[in-house]
C-alpha cells in the first residue's frame, strides 16, 4: 500500500556539469560539481554518477548518519567517476553500498572497472581501503533492475563513445529518467531514449551544446537542450532539467538556454547543484 502523504522522490542534484568542473566567475549560478544526482524513494537512496558532486553529498550521508545507498554509473569517463575516491561512505564500517554499471564493452565487471580506475600511479589508495560492506553488481543495458520489491529501474544504451547507460525510475506511480551522456542524430529519434522517458514526470537530460553547436561537436557523444525539448514534448514527458552543462559554458549562457526553452516548454529548468524536486505519490486508481 502507497502512503498518498509521503514524497514518492525527493530529488537533488548535488553536480550538474560536464567534462570538467567549472571554475571562475561567471560559473558559479548553476554550480561547479559534475554529474552527481541523489534520489530518495521508497525509503532508499539512489545514487546517479560520483562526479565531484558525491563528495559533499557522502559529507552530508555522514553527518545525518545515513550511511546506505544503491550507486549506478552511467558510465565511468572522468568526469562521472572523479569524485568517488572521496565519498566519505566508503571509508565506514558501518555503511552498505551498492555499485551498479552495464556500459563496459569490454566484457569487465563493475568491480575490475573500479579497481582499474583507483590504482597507482594514478591514485595511491585501491578499493582495497574501503571499509563499507560494497556490492558491486554488474548488468547489460535494457536488464530491468529493482533496488527494492516497490522501485523498478529500467535500463537502455546511450550512444556516446566506450558506451553509456540512461535510466529510468518507477515508484509510488512516478517515473523519474536519468539520460546523460548521449548523442542525438538529426532527424532522427533515438527509440530507446524515446521509452526511457516516455510520460515521465521528470527528465534529467544531456543538454551539453545547444543545436546550432553540434556539427562542430559531432562525435563528441552529446546532445542538445533543442533535443531534450522535442523528446520530451514527443514523450509527454512533464518535465525536462538541463543536464550535462559544457565545462566551458557561463551561467549567462545557461540561462538563456533555459529561458529559450521554456517558450517551447515550460516545463523545463536548468540543473543547478543544490536544485531540489518532489513528486508525491500518485493515487491508485480504483
């Protein structure tokens, strides 16, 4: 049974760049963290990315000791992974933590990926220091996963160069879509992104370039806010949060791609660290 008086997600976005973090003045509005958004449904955390924006969130999960989480990767480029080291959780005893990624084509598991990434010259610790009970699960995009009997995360290839996984979360009767990092071709729809956001009530996608910007950035394995808008108006999607932000873009710019935006559909806000979203849960019907 759904209590109708609990929020099905309490969402917040703890990093919304991409590529590097921002720096200097004029990158401040929208946040410096990378890709990192929590959310909060039925009674668990999940974790999307560990850019740097998972360090202040683990500082947060261990000063409310609240130390257990379900992490997934979209896919283990710099800039969604850096922050992982860092995240406070995984140095206490007393925290259980689950390490989700499906992109790896190169048949690795989830957990030789991170151990591949925290090893010297590059890091001088190893995996080998946590001291978290840690779950390393390894899956294949389009694989149905459930972090609990009540949430249900579906799972879909992105095309971005070595591979990328968009998600989709169901719970309470809301569906909340992770998308980042993907390229979109020109006239064409990319059907799998199209089902992983289809009616969903939010809508984290790669807004990385605005349209006029990808020829020049084509193979890159990002998209536009132009895209994001015309997949979520075609998907009845009730919300789009521009994700993904270029390391090199200012906040003037970002905002303007939002106001842009908003004339075609309004249900559309740029990503900011800090940001944060409810959804109540939807009643059944009889």
């Amino acid at each position: 049974m759904i209590d109708e008086d609990l929020p099905a997600f309490d969402i917040r976005v703890w990093g919304a760049r991409g590529t590097l973090p921002g720096c200097g003045n004029g990158q401040v509005a929208y946040g410096t963290e990378t890709c990192c958004v929590e959310m909060r449904a039925g009674g668990r955390r999940l974790i999307f990315d560990a850019g740097t924006g998972i360090v202040p969130l683990g500082r947060s999960m261990a000063t409310l000791g609240e130390l257990d989480a379900d992490l997934f990767f979209s896919h283990v480029h710099y800039d969604h992974i850096m922050g992982l080291p860092f995240f406070k959780p995984l140095y206490l005893p007393n925290a259980s933590i689950s390490i989700s990624a499906g992109h790896m084509l190169d048949g690795r598991s989830c957990k030789e990926t991170v151990e591949d990434f925290m090893r010297a010259p590059f890091l001088p610790i190893t995996p080998k220091i946590f001291s978290a009970d840690l779950d390393y699960r390894s899956f294949s995009p389009g694989d149905v996963l459930a972090p609990s009997p009540d949430i249900t995360v579906r799972t879909a290839r992105l095309d971005h160069p070595n591979g990328a996984v968009g998600y989709r979360v169901e719970h309470a009767g809301r569906a909340v879509a992770y998308v980042t990092d993907t390229e979109h071709v020109p006239g064409q729809t990319d059907e799998a992104v199209l089902d992983l956001i289809r009616g969903a009530d939010i809508v984290f996608y790669d807004t990385t370039y605005a349209e006029a910007e990808m020829e020049r950035f084509r193979g890159y394995g990002h998209s536009s806010w132009e895209e994001g808008v015309r997949l979520c108006r075609l998907a009845e999607a009730q919300r789009l949060v521009l994700f993904h932000h270029a390391h090199m873009r200012y906040d003037a710019e970002i905002a303007r791609f939002e106001a842009q935006a908003r004339l075609v559909f309004p249900g559309t806000l740029a990503g900011r660290t800090g940001m944060s979203l409810t959804l109540s849960a939807r009643p059944v019907e009889a």
